[in-house]
C-alpha cells in the first residue's frame, strides 16, 4: 500500500508538471506570430525573386495576422541573404525570399557558401520561369546561330549579362563548350539582380542575356528574342525553342530549368517549431488559393503557384542534381 501510494504521488506530481506545460507549448503555437515577420529578399528591388516576394508579403498580414517586413540583402547571387537568415534566431521571424533554384545550390557548389541545401526547409516554390535569349531590338542578329558565329569570329568584342550562378549563366557556359568556343571571347557581365541584367541588354549596354521569360515580360518592347530555353515553344515569345534555333548548327544543349522565386525558413526552424512551420504553410497556401490575390498576380505578372513544402523540396533537389553535374563548367 505505501509502494502504491507513493507511485500515485509521483504520476501526479509529474502531470502537475507535464500538464501545464504541454498547455503552455499548445499556447506558444497558438499566439505564434506575436510580432512582425521579416522577409529578406536575396536580390535587388525590381527582380523577379522581389516582386514574388513583395507580392505575396502584401497579402499574408491577413493570413497569418501579423506585419510581414521586406529588406533587401542582395549580393553574391543571393547568398548574403541566404547566410543572413540562417544566422538569425530561428523562431519564425526572419524568412527567406529568394530564387530557391538554383541560386542556393550555385552558392554551395561554386560560391563557396558555408551552408548546405539540407540547412533550408522549402516553403514553396511560387514562380518557376524559363529562361529566354535575347539580344537589344536594335541588334544587327536575328537568329542564334548568327550570335554564336560572331562570339566565335569576333573574341571579346560581344557581351551577355547574367546573374552569377543562375540557369542563363550555366546555359551561356553549355554552349560555348559544345561549340568549342574558349571561354575568352565571350565578356560575361554579372549582376546582382534579373532587373539590372534585363535593363542592360533593353539598354544596349551587353550584346544579348540569357534570362527568365516571364520576368522579362516589362522590358518587352526593348529587346528581341532569339530562342527560349524549353523543349518546346512557348506563345508568350515568337521565339524558337533553343535546340530547334540551334539545329542548322547540327548541336544541342541540355535544356536547364530556370528560375524557381519563393519563401524558405531556415530547417532548424522546422525542427524546432512544426507548429509554426505548419501554420506559415497553412497561411501561404491561403493566400496563394485566394481568387484576388491570382488576378493580382496575374496583373503583376507574378507566378502564383502552389506546390507546398514536399513538391519545392523535389523540384530543387532534382534542379541541384543538374547543376551538380556541370559544376566544373560554372567553376572555371
């Protein structure tokens, strides 16, 4: 009796323990978020990882019930954000907008980043573009064939703008090694953001870019297309698909997914409060399925697709397999 009454003092001394604190955790969750959120933007005011950010950060206040903040931390093909996020606390209040492919994995594999793709816990992938080849509208080439020759014939004389590490710079390397050209002729001019390298090639500044399709919807009227990195044509560009626009040539090019814009959260984030992580899905979800925010969207022209944390996580996953692939292409 004296062992029974002891063990019955013991559970209920535990339960006096357990129980408020299990209630505790449930309100944590439920109060979560008690302040502003931060977002920070991996590249420049104006690109398209910016207006997908801004654009879904103006409607998520009402979603998940508090101010969403955006800052600009741009640099490095985004990695100065990516490294800034992870260093912060990870409760929920700074997140991460960004191109989630394959600025992140360009960042480790070539960019010396000190962080791994299993450090980030994939929101959703909201836009995933396809890159386009353009030249100024001025421009004396009309076909792709016709710039590569001049590349070739004509060493340092031409220019393509980029952002370090994207699908266009890796697209750039693809077919100056196929055609056998060295690397010299060509001047690759970096920037740290899609909208500087679009203004460059609309301004006459380089001889032509290799960029997301649909962000370059704004600077339309500026340039010519010459192909789209796709395996098919597309209706938005009067444009051939790039292995069809190489085909007098007699090569062709892996085709390279481009762009995907989106929200990330550090995975210790994840880890440690799945509650949260979960209502921050639940509300990105809600905005994302809202009929005004898509005609907002659309309006924009922002992608407003949802695919949630499991099918971003493949998507980049598998887009970091291909760029794993050419990595020795990007580091020299």
């Amino acid at each position: 009796m004296q062992f029974k009454s002891r063990a019955v003092r013991l559970i209920a001394t535990l339960a006096a323990v357990l129980v408020p604190l299990a209630l505790s955790n449930s309100a944590t969750a439920a109060e979560w978020p008690e302040r502003p959120i931060t977002i920070v933007i991996g590249f420049g005011v104006g690109g398209s990882a910016d207006r997908t950010t801004r654009a879904v950060a103006s409607f998520l206040p009402e979603e998940i019930g508090q101010p969403i903040l955006t800052v600009n931390r741009q640099g490095a093909g985004g990695q100065l954000a990516a490294s800034y996020v992870l260093g912060a606390p990870d409760d929920g209040y700074t997140l991460l907008g960004t191109a989630l492919s394959p600025y992140l994995g360009t960042s480790i594999l070539v960019g010396g980043a000190q962080y791994e793709m299993e450090d980030f816990a994939f929101i959703n992938a909201q836009w995933t573009d396809w890159d386009l080849i353009a030249v100024n509208k001025d421009s004396p080439f009309k076909t792709l064939p016709e710039l590569i020759k001049a590349i070739e014939a004509e060493p340092k004389k031409h220019s393509v703008s980029l952002v370090f590490g994207s699908s266009g710079h890796l697209t750039t390397l693809l077919l100056l090694d196929e055609f056998g050209i060295p690397r010299e002729n060509l001047n690759l001019v970096n920037y740290d953001s899609g909208a500087a390298a679009r203004s460059a090639v609309a301004g006459g500044q380089v001889t032509f870019t290799i960029l997301g399709a649909e962000g370059s919807e704004g600077v339309r009227d500026f340039i010519r297309p010459l192909a789209v990195v796709r395996e098919d044509a597309n209706e938005m560009w009067d444009a051939p698909p790039i292995n069809e626009a190489l085909a007098p040539t007699g090569v062709r090019i892996p085709v390279v997914l481009g762009s995907m814009r989106g929200l990330v959260a550090p995975a210790t984030f994840k880890q440690k409060h799945p509650e949260r992580f979960d209502k921050l899905v639940a509300a990105y979800k809600a905005v994302l399925d809202r009929k005004d925010v898509q005609k907002y969207l659309a309006r924009s022209g922002v992608g407003g697709e949802w695919l949630g944390p499991e099918k971003t996580t493949k998507q980049v996953m598998e887009m970091y397999a291909v760029f794993e692939k050419y990595k020795d292409l990007l580091k020299q």
